[in-house]
C-alpha cells in the first residue's frame, strides 16, 4: 500500500498535472500546426518553387525510375531512394511550430513582467507595537 499512496502524492501534485495538461495542449496545437503548414504554407511554397507536392521529391541514387515516377512506386522498385521532400515539410513544420512557441512564451513573459506587485499590506497595531518595542530594545 505504500508504494500506491506514495504515487497517488506524486500524481497529484501541482507540476505533475500541469505538466500533463500541457502535453495534452502541445498534442492538440501540434495538429493545428500541421494544418497550417499543409494547407497555408507549402501550397504557397510550393507555387513559388514549382513543385506542387513537396513530399513526392526524391533523387534515385541508381538508374531504373522513369522521371515523374510517384515515391510510393519508386521505392516499390527496390531502387535506393533519397527521399528529401518529406525531410524538407519536416523542417517547415519545425521551424513555424519553434516560431509560434517563441510568439507564444515572449506574450507570456510580457504579461508576467507588466503585473505590478501586490501593494505592501498594511502593518495590524499588533506588528505595530512589536516594530516599537523592537525598535526601542536596538536604543
């Protein structure tokens, strides 16, 4: 039982939890990310480079794939394959989903560094009377 209710404490505490939500969170906003990127940005990438799907480039590394050959069908061949355009969407996702945590955690730190400090609280006549007699104890 020991092992149980020391892990249901450690289950419960504050940044376990948070840390779980936060998991949570990051799975759900790396899907919206996803999205932005394959149907925002690599169109528009693509229009500008010319190549209109970004994860059929791949360089055979023999002779043997008729050009234009799809990438599921070139590595049907048996072919050796340098398939670098799923590489490159990889990256475009890193770099904007990197970008939008920066955004992201730079609005965070604003807001914490913008929250004045809680006015000092006002001293009881019983922390008053102490501050006398302490004061008059250093004379």
């Amino acid at each position: 039982m020991g092992f149980i209710k020391e892990f249901r404490e450690f289950a419960i505490k504050g940044n376990v939890v948070d840390l779980a939500v936060g998991v949570i969170i990051g799975g759900a906003f790396k899907t919206i990310i996803d999205s932005v990127i394959a149907d925002l940005v690599m169109p528009v990438i693509a229009r500008l480079i010319g190549s209109p799907d970004f994860s059929n480039l791949y360089l055979p590394l023999k002779d043997g794939i008729a050009p234009g050959t799809p990438l599921a069908e070139a590595k049907k061949t048996g072919i050796p394959i340098f398939a670098y355009g799923n590489f490159i969407t990889v990256v475009i996702n890193f770099l904007l989903l990197a970008l939008v945590i920066f955004w992201m955690v730079k609005g965070v730190n604003k807001l914490r560094r913008e929250t004045p400090p809680p006015p000092p609280a006002e001293m009881s006549t019983t922390d008053k009377l102490l501050v006398e007699i302490r004061d008059a104890l250093k004379k």
